[in-house]
C-alpha cells in the first residue's frame, strides 16, 4: 500500500492515512487501499477497535486536486455515461461505508485539516476525537459539488437536521471546539493520536461479539431491527459466557 499504512497494537487496528506531503488529499488509490484494509480487518477477529488517523499536520484536506485534471477521477465521472458513472461512484462510497458495518468500534484522530472528503472519512467513523484547533468543513456546496460520501447520512444524526443542513449548504469552516459543542465529535485532545489510541484500547477490552452487536443495534435507525439486532447479540454473548 503506497496511501495507507496499517499497524496493530494488540487487539487495535491503526489505519494511518500516508500523504502528509499533500495533506492526505484524497485519490482513487487511497479509497482502493481503504476497501482492501477494511475487508482485512472484518475478516480478523482478533481486531477490536480501529484508529483511523494521519501521518503529517492534517487529517485530510479533501480530495487531491489532481483528480479534476484530464484523467482524474472528476475528470472520468463527468465523461462517463450514467452506469460508468455511478459505479465510480459507489467505489469511492464502499472505500467508507465499510467503517459503519464493522464488527468493531473505529475512532477517527482528527487534527489540521479535515474538509470534504477529509470530514466524511471522519464522519464515517463511529467515534471523532479532534484537536481544538482543527479546521473542518462539507466544502463541496461551495465547490459546485454535493457530499457524496456520508455526510448527508451521518451529520443528521449527529447534530439534528437543522445544523446538518446549514454545514453542508453553507459550506462553513468550524473548529474542534464547536465541532464538541454541537455533538459531531465526542471532545477535543491536544494529543489526538494518543487519545484516540487510549479509548480504542479500553473499547477493545469487551469481547468483539459483545462490541459488534452493541455497535449495530446503536446505529440501526428502526427500533424494532435495533432491539432484534441486540437480543441476538445477548443471546450469542450469553451463550459465550456459559460455554467457558
């Protein structure tokens, strides 16, 4: 892998994002890596926790600029036809959606930059934990563009439907402090990495079955699918508990 890099502690997972050079902009290739250690880390059931963090000053400034140039990835989706184009789409998507289906908590490390694609990477993980000074902001409104990576699924949720609105149509940059204020990160840390490291290890004390079913039953929408996913995971885990 040449945009990501993977490293394990224990039973904790660290995807860091490899580009500090370009602030980690965001390339078809860096979302191919994310797919590829995502479907890894599902399979290992040693994994209980995930970090999702950055080499360099910033989280992740957005996508790179260069895939709006001829052969870029804007480039490709804006001369595809409908078909080509939604599938390139949908690549990019599963680079993040895997995060909220994983058997596992994943915090993001979030400090510098985290805009567009950059926020939603952030966004698609369970858990931010942000520097006060970070900058953030759904930039793509403002760029002619729509968040189509999560954004418009997840700020909902967080903040309520009224403030995720005026972010993404505003397009507006906020810090790490009023990202806390309004719900969207669980708080700030002058140490992120560490941080965010220290509450994925004590997350990845519980067993994963534990972790998986308490995980899918939060983010389930429809309260009957919520208490069905959670009765099933109690049973699975009291059945462990007398088996030992």
């Amino acid at each position: 892998m040449s945009a990501l890099r993977i490293e394990r502690d224990g039973a904790v997972a660290r995807l860091v994002l490899a580009r500090p050079e370009r602030h980690n902009a965001q390339t078809p290739q860096l979302w191919a890596e994310l797919r590829t250690a995502g479907a890894a880390l599902v399979d290992d059931g040693s994994v209980r926790a995930a970090v999702v963090a950055a080499d360099g000053p910033s989280f992740s400034s957005g996508l790179d600029l260069g895939e709006r140039e001829p052969g870029g990835f804007l480039h490709r989706v804006a001369h595809a036809g409908d078909d080509g184009a939604m599938a390139a789409i949908a690549e990019a998507q599963a680079a993040f959606t895997w995060i909220g289906a994983a058997p596992f908590p994943v915090v993001a490390a979030v400090r510098g930059y985290a805009i567009g694609a950059g926020i939603q990477l952030a966004l698609a993980c369970d858990v931010r934990i942000v520097a006060p000074d970070a900058t953030l902001a759904v930039a793509e409104v403002g760029l002619g563009a729509v968040p189509d990576l999560g954004a418009t699924t997840a700020l909902p949720r967080l903040v309520g439907l009224g403030r995720a609105l005026d972010l993404v149509l505003t397009a507006r940059r906020f810090d790490g402090v009023e990202a806390v204020a309004m719900g969207l990160a669980l708080r700030t840390a002058t140490d992120v990495d560490a941080d965010a490291m220290a509450y994925a290890q004590a997350l990845a004390a519980a067993p994963r079955a534990a972790l998986a079913a308490t995980k899918a039953a939060t983010r389930a929408s429809d309260p009957d699918v919520s208490l069905a996913i959670a009765a099933r995971g109690q049973v699975e885990c009291v059945r462990a508990m007398y088996a030992r």
